[in-house]
C-alpha cells in the first residue's frame, strides 16, 4: 500500500451510519493534515438497504477515486458480497465476524438481480457463496482478511445496555484508521468534530477509539505509518453545501424548493444557515444580522414561479431541483426567458428517465437543460466540476442572471452533490458581485423592455417602477401585442443578450484546457469527471502517452468558437460522459461541426474512477470506437 | 394630481363582460385604499380574466395558467412591503392552479385574491370550469356537464383562508368595498366574485344573478369576524361561514363569510426567525460592498462547516 495514495471503502446498512463513519474519517485525516476526497453510495430507501462511503486520502489535492482500493470495511454481511472485486492482492478486508456464516441468500436487503449476478460469480469461482468462504477466497488471492468482531469488542467496552449496531461505524473507522497508522488521539479529534456537542456520544465513541485501537495493536496488523502533517483550517462540504455557500457568498436572499434528491440537502443546509451577522463595509465593525427567506413550495412549479417572481422585486433569487422536477419548471422557465428575468436555478442531475436512479448519478440532462420551455429563449447554462467551482459559479450564476436579465442553469451532478469536498476558506473579497444596469432618470417613463444596443434594458423592480409583464409578446412597457414588428424586434433583442453574453464571459469561464495543449489525442468531457480525468491524464502522461483536455464550462452560448479552436490539430478526440446518447459531443456537433469520433460512456449510475478512464482511454486507444464504463457498486 | 388607475389600452372584454365590473371595482378599491401606486402588484394567471392587470396602471404580473399565486408569494415574500392583488379565472385558481389554491390557505400569506367565477373557460371558448354544476349545459358545452362543481367558499375554509367573501360583478359599489375590505385584511383573503360570462355562459347571466343576490351585511345578526383568539368562537365563525356558504340556488348570498386576522401571516412567521425581516427585505438587502466585494463571510456564517482540531 502506498503510505499517502489510499482508497478505502465502508459499506454496511442504510440508517447504519456510514454518513458519519465518512465524517470521521474524512475529518480525521484533515486534522492530521492529508487532503482526501469521498462519495457516499445509497439507495432510494431510508433503512436498511445497502450503503457505502468511497474515500482516497493522499498528501496532495485529492481529485477522484480509484480500484481497486486498499481497504474495505465491511459493517454487515452485505457487503463483504457486493464489494469482493472492488479489491484486489494486497488490500484489506476488515470485516465483522459475527456475519461469517451469512449466506447469499440470506442477504434480504440485496436486490434479486444483484443476488443473481453474484451467484453466477460464485459458481463460476467454484466458493460458497457464505462471508467465511469468501473471505477464504479473498486470501487465497492475497487479500489481506481481519475478522473483528464487532459486538464482542462494543459490549466489552460499553457494556451490555448499549446498543452495538449505533457503535459499528465508529468501530469499523477507527479500526482502519488504526491500521493505516493515523494516531488515536487525532481520530479521537475526528470523532469530537463530528459528534461535537453530544457529550456521551462522543465519550462512548471515544471509547470505542481506544478499544479499536488496541485491538489493532493486540494483533500486530498496523499495515502503515502515517507522519501527521501541519494542521490548518479547512472546510469540509459536499457540493451541496458548496453551492450553497456560493449563493449566500454571492447574495442569495430568497430561495424556494420542493425536495428531491439530490438537490434537497442544498436547501436544507440552507435553511440551517438563513440568519447570520454581516460587516456591510471593510473595517466597519458595524455588523448588521440578516437573513435568506427559504421557502419549501408545495411543487416545482410553484418554486420556481416564486423564484421567478421574488427576483423582480431586486432580490437575488434562486431555485433548486432535479430531473423530475426540471421537467415541471419547463414552463416557467421560458416565462423568465420571455420577461428576461434573473433567476438561478440549480440543476442537480441524477439517473433519469422519469424517477430513474433517484439517488445515483447522470449527466444526461445537458441536452434538456439547454431546451426546456417551448419556444426560442435565451438562457446561460454553466457546469461545475468541483466543490471550489461550485462555490464561485453559484456567484457568477447571479452575476450573469442580472447581468444579462435571464434565466441561468447551473448544472451539477449526483456525484457532486453527495461528495465530501475538503476546501480553503473563499475569502469574500474574492466574490466579485456585479448586478443589473438599473434605469438612469426616474422622471421618464419606465419602459421595462426599452430597446438598446445590446439588447439589455434597465431592470426595474415592483416596488419601484411601474411596469407590466406578460408571458404573451409584449411592447417595451410590457402589454401584450401580436403585432409583427415589434415580435421580431423583441425575439431580436432577446437573443441578442447572448451574443454580448457570450463577449464579455472570459475563456476560463467557458472552458478550460488541461495537460499537453497539442497532442493529438483530445478528451473532451464536463462536470464531475473533470477529476477523474485529470488523474488518469497524469498516469498516460506517465507512459509517454500525451493528452489535452478540454473541460467544458459553459454550454449557453456555446463557445463554439473557442471550442474549436481548443480541438484543433486533434487527431482523435474522445468524449467522456455519464450519459447513454453523448450528450456534449452532440452539442459540440451541433455548434461547430466537429465530429467527436471516440466515446467513453456511463450509465450504470455510479461515478467515473481514475482506473477506469486510463482503461478506457487505453482501449480508445487501441481501436476501440466505444467503450461503456460499468464499475461501481 | 390624483394618480390614473386606468391604464390607455382598449380593454377587449366582450361587451356586457362580468370582468368590467370587476376592473372598475379594484381601480376604485385601489384609489381608495391609496397606497403608493409604485407599491401595487397586480398579479394575475392565464384566461380572459387574467388580462386584468394590463388594464390598471399599476406594476401588473400576467403570467402562466393556473400560477398567480405562487408568482404572487413570491413578490410578496420578497418584499413585504408591497400590497399584492391576483386576479384568476375559476379555471385558473381551482383546476390547473388548484394545489396552490390549497396551499395558500395554508400558508395565509397577506394578499388578495380575486377568483372571477364565471362557470366556463372563457379564453378557450366556454368549456366547463370547476364552478359549474353537473347536468348544466351552457351553450358552449356540447353536452351537460359530467363533472360535480366544488364550492369555492367552503374549500377556501377548509384549508385555512382567514378572509373569505363573496362579491357580485354587477354591483360594483358593494365589490369595491369588499375588495377594499379584503386588501385591509392580515392575511390572504379571497373573494368569490360572481361573474357573468354573456358569450359562454347563459346559465348564470345577470338577470339570472339579479334575482337571486342577496346581501349578508344587510343581516343586521351576521357577523363573520372571529372576535377572540378562542378555538371555540373560531370553531363557531367557522361552521357558520361553511352553513352559509352551502346556500345556492334560489337565494345566493353575497358578502363577508368569514375573517379571522388571529392567525399569523405567513410573513409573520418568517419574522420569528429573522427579526428584521420587514425592515431588511431580501428585495433591498445590500449584498456587496462599496468595492464590489460579498458582504457575506464564509468563516461567520458557516463556521460549523470548519475541521477544527
Ligand atoms: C398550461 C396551459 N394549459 C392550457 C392553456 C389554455 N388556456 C388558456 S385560458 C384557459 C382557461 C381559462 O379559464 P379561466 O381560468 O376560468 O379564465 P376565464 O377565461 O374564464 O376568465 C386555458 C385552459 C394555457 N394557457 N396554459
Ligand atoms: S368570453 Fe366571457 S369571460 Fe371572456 S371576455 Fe367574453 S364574456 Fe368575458
Ligand atoms: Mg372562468
């Protein structure tokens, strides 16, 4: 095992745990100074179903995930099974005995067809399908196995009255972080920063540390020795609470939402965070308290309806949601497009169609985003790769949505918002807010959609102005007309709000491009595989094999221009999505004629690793036109 | 000068149209009520009805079928300060927009509602709106109506509406004070506003109206308005407004049915948790500073968020 390159998994029960298993150990490696970077995996279920937490620590900035892992920590008897080629010679298993006789079959929570497919593994293998025989397989190919058990080593520790099932996570984490070497005292930082105010929660658990531990130490199996690096302050945040962040940085004050996975957590973290106290200047110890009204809607329709509306009264306005409620917002979508209002609306994607995979990840709904609503409008769609990202496009979303007086998508992903994010403080004097361009006379008569230039009228707000808007063409005061003229001229001025859009937005923001700026072979891909992609750029590179990668950031108005550019001299170019119709190389068909002429696709669901694009992008590579990722559990 | 309430358009209503009645009864209500005009929101959805606020030169909303009223709360959550108004046909508020309906009872946030109830889906040529009972046959119908009419009275108090009323069209003296008296009302109100359809509906025409209406303040012993924050007075008001409101037919009442302003707004239960919220709206809040800079900070404001040692 590589002392500072770990992959390590824990997988037990829904409602087991894992989440704050996760926590501590993500936290725990922060507080000895290690970056690290992990996903939870669930089920559309509240309890009982199976669940993991994926997590790759490293001295450096950690940008995705890898098999196989080094470790597995299996919590029940479930996964043991689901998990048995997610390692490989040389990793560990920690497992609890007390489910060594657990068959297959009797894994009720499985679901049949997975039942099945491994059933099939089993006899193929010639092993029982039972945890102790598995674990016999497991090292007979050189893993190594360290039965625990866990409701011995709890009730030993805290007695008979405590439940062993509550401690089994905190067990399982502090077991591995044992083995790997992280010093007792730190995950016992872990814990406390997790568990924080319940004081007995964190004094049983800490107990639970020490038992760990010593049983580590009992057995001899510390496999590592980690050397604790410098503390400093971090943020730890899914992208949820990134984006999040990013509004209220940004200035979010009305945010409106009907749940869905996984775009609920955003607005519920929110609305822990809605009242708070402000400097209003530099040097001013003058603090001001505030707040963000956050309102739970009674649908999507209605969520983005008040988005749409609270947005013209001068707040800064914003709606979150998934695939099934985007395609509720369809019609108001267009009517902001129509009025040319500022409103940001957070697309969290997840497996569709329909309700789909409610909890695992997609990007497939790039192509809906960018043609929602009936009729031409226009619209910015911009897609973030990372928690940082996230943060500083939640701004640019309000920045562009006053700027350019539009509805803008911000697209994020299942893999996104579920991810724990290790990050720096944003300082808000990097948070630049730029807002609308507000009428210069109060005498004249107000003319919401007064032709310009450019095609951007001075914003006017109920409250201040009087003013009409109708979802029906209208004149520069906002009443209806069918008259011909004046719909051409306002479908002109509409659109042409792109144009200067698509001036003034800088290249960054439109697109970045990675790694060797000339080679012949081009990935082009967006959103959350930008890690993965990354670090498997950096394994070829390694072989002599030279890449570029264009990232892309901003889907409307398509940088065309810049995107070919960006491909030029490319002799393949291979895109990489989670999506069955390569959504984004038809994009980029459609906006510069370029023909994407390799594909590395995704599905299943689950997220994209660093192993599996360096094995695609090989197969690309010797021949293959198309390659479906299919790895994850 | 006396601010115009009447904006220069043409109003292209058919002639002898309900709605007129209705328009001039909120432009008069509005000047009486003489807040700023800046400070009127007309909000309204998609129907004949709906073009309302394009006719009263103050801020208008017009937006989509069935949707006044989640446009409306958000105006008004934005900015407290603004005295909101939605105009929806009976198709608009109580089919497509009938979930909101019901939630904004629940959420009694302070804004009037005016539910022009004309039977029919005038703009689409007279198909049978959720007022119109079974068996009718107006002469848009090609045959009676095979669907049970809902009463908009008793549904609005059965999820919560604390101003409940009903005006005529035709009497537009009594509408405009009802109107008035609902914008005054804390609280969301809805008036039930009788509305003659002469092109579709030839049921309930105005003579049909005419002999029937009669007035609930003219009963010297109603009186709808929850007096003591008492479940057993509320449970009272209550149980009358809906024994009022099952009356149809010969007799039609009109008027006040029920007010409670014992319960607090939904704006009032935003300020519980953000004291300021009326005098720091988020339609005015500052948000950056001088230098262009956030005002907000990450360290304050999400400092649970920090690994600490
Ligand atoms: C989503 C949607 N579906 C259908 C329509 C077509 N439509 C326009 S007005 C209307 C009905 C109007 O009836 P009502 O709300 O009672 O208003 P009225 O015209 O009677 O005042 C319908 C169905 C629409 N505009 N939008
Ligand atoms: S169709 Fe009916 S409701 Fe519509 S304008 Fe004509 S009379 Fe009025
Ligand atoms: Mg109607």
């Amino acid at each position: 095992m590589s002392k500072t390159d770990i992959d390590l998994i824990i997988g037990g029960p829904q409602g087991g745990g894992i989440d704050s298993a996760a926590q501590v150990v993500i936290r725990s490696f922060t507080i000895a100074g290690f970056e690290s970077y992990g996903l939870r995996e669930y089920h559309s279920n509240i309890k009982g179903r199976h669940s993991y937490f994926h997590v790759r620590i490293k001295e450096e900035p950690v940008r995705s995930l890898r098999y196989p892992i080094d470790m597995l920590v299996c919590l029940d008897g479930e996964t043991p099974f689901v998990h048995m080629d997610d390692v490989t010679e040389g990793s560990i298993i920690v497992y609890d005995s007390d489910f060594e006789n657990t068959k297959l079959e009797q894994v009720v929570t499985m679901e049949p067809e997975t039942q099945k497919h491994l059933r099939e593994k089993f006899q193929s293998l010639k092993v029982e399908p039972v945890v102790k025989n598995l674990m016999e397989y497991q090292k007979s190919r050189g893993v190594k196995v360290v039965p625990v058990s866990f409701r011995k080593l709890i009730t030993d520790t805290l007695g008979q009255n405590k439940p062993p099932a509550r401690y089994s996570n905190t067990l399982g984490a502090s077991i591995s972080m044992a083995m790997l070497g992280l010093p007792a005292d730190i995950t016992k930082s872990g814990i406390a920063s997790v568990f924080g105010r319940k004081k007995e929660v964190v004094e049983d658990n800490e107990k639970i540390v020490d038992a760990a531990y010593k049983y580590v130490d009992s057995l001899g199996i510390k496999v590592n020795k980690l050397n604790v690096r410098e503390y400093r302050e971090r943020f730890m945040v899914t992208g949820n609470e990134a984006v999040g962040i990013g509004k209220v940085l940004g200035g979010l004050k009305f945010q409106t939402y009907y749940p869905i996975t996984p775009a609920a957590d955003e607005s519920f973290f929110l609305e822990g965070h809605d009242y708070f106290e402000e400097a209003i200047e530099n040097q001013n110890e003058q603090l001001r308290k505030t707040g963000v009204v956050i309102v739970q809607a009674e649908d999507e329709i209605s969520a983005i309806a008040m988005a749409i509306s609270g947005a013209m009264t001068g707040a800064r306005t914003a709606t979150a949601t998934s695939g099934p409620g985007f395609s509720l917002m369809a019609e108001a979508l267009g009517y902001a497009g129509i009025n040319e209002i500022p409103v940001v609306l957070t697309l969290y994607q997840r497996g569709g169609p329909s309700t789909g995979l409610p909890t695992r990840n997609s990007q497939a709904d790039l192509l809906f985003a960018l043609n929602a609503g009936h009729g031409d409008f226009p619209r910015i769609v911009i897609s973030s790769g990372d928690a940082e990202e996230a943060i500083f496009d939640a701004v640019k979303a309000f920045n562009y949505a006053e700027r350019y007086q539009m509805p803008v998508i911000h697209i994020m992903d299942k893999v996104l918002a579920n991810s724990f994010y290790v990050i720096d403080k944003v300082d808000s004097s990097k948070i630049k807010i730029q807002r609308w361009i507000l009428p210069t006379s109060d005498t004249d008569e107000y003319l919401r959609f007064k032709f310009t230039e450019t095609g951007i009228s001075p914003m006017g707000f109920f409250g201040k102005q009087i003013f009409w808007l109708t979802g029906d063409e209208h004149n520069e005061l906002g009443h209806i007309t069918e008259d011909p003229e004046t719909r051409d001229a306002m479908m002109e001025k509409r659109m042409k709000k792109l144009e200067i859009a698509s001036k003034e937005i800088p290249l960054e923001d439109k697109l970045l491009v990675f790694g060797d700026k000339g080679a012949e072979i081009a990935i082009v891909s967006w959103g959350s595989n930008k890690g993965p992609i990354l670090d498997a750029m950096e394994k070829l590179k390694a072989e002599g094999i030279k890449t570029r990668f264009v990232y892309l950031r901003l889907f409307s108005p398509f940088p065309s221009k810049e995107v070919a550019e960006a491909l030029k001299g490319a002799k393949i170019i291979i895109d990489i999505e989670n999506n069955y119709s390569a959504q984004a190389a038809l994009v980029i068909k459609e906006y510069t004629g370029i023909n994407v002429n390799k594909f590395i696709l995704k599905y299943n669901g689950r997220h994209v690793t660093e192993d599996e694009v360096y094995k695609s992008i090989k197969e690309v590579l010797n021949g293959k036109d198309k390659v479906v990722m299919t790895s994850g559990a | 000068m006396a601010h115009n309430f009447k904006t220069d358009l043409w109003v292209d209503w058919c002639p002898g149209c309900g709605d007129f009645g209705i328009l001039a009864a909120i432009q008069q209500a509005l000047a009486e009520y003489n807040a700023k005009p800046e400070n009127y929101v007309i909000v309204s959805g998609i129907g004949c009805s709906a073009k309302t606020p394009h006719y009263v030169n103050v801020s208008g909303i017009h937006t989509l079928h069935g949707r006044a009223i989640p446009f409306a709360t958000g105006i008004k959550l934005s900015n407290p300060n603004l005295t909101v108004i939605l105009d929806g046909g009976d198709g608009d508020l109580l089919s497509i927009g009938a979930g909101h309906f019901v939630a904004a009872g629940r959420r009694n946030v302070d804004f009037t509602i005016i539910l022009h109830n004309n039977g029919v889906y005038g703009l689409t040529k007279g198909q049978a709106s959720p007022t119109l009972p079974r068996g009718t046959k107006t002469k848009g119908l090609q045959r009676p109506n095979i669907y049970d009419s809902l009463n908009p009275i008793a549904l609005a108090l059965s999820v919560g509406y604390t101003f409940v009323a009903r005006a005529y069209a035709f009497n537009i003296r009594h509408a405009k004070d009802i109107i008035l008296r609902a914008i005054k009302h804390k609280g969301t109100a809805v008036i039930d506003l009788l509305q003659p359809c002469p092109t579709y509906n030839d049921i309930n025409t105005k003579e049909w109206y005419d002999q029937r209406i009669y007035y609930l303040d003219q009963d010297k012993e109603w009186d709808p308005i929850v007096r003591k924050p008492e479940e057993e007075e509320v449970e009272r008001k209550y149980l009358q407004a809906i024994n009022k409101s099952l009356e149809w037919g010969d007799k039609i009442p009109v008027g006040v049915f029920y007010q409670n302003e014992f319960v607090p707004t939904y704006e009032e239960r935003i300020k519980q948790n953000f004291p300021n919220y009326f005098e720091d709206p988020p339609a005015t809040s500052q948000i950056s500073k001088k230098d262009g800079s956030a005002v907000a900070d990450m360290e304050n404001i999400f400092k649970d968020k920090i690994v600490r040692k």
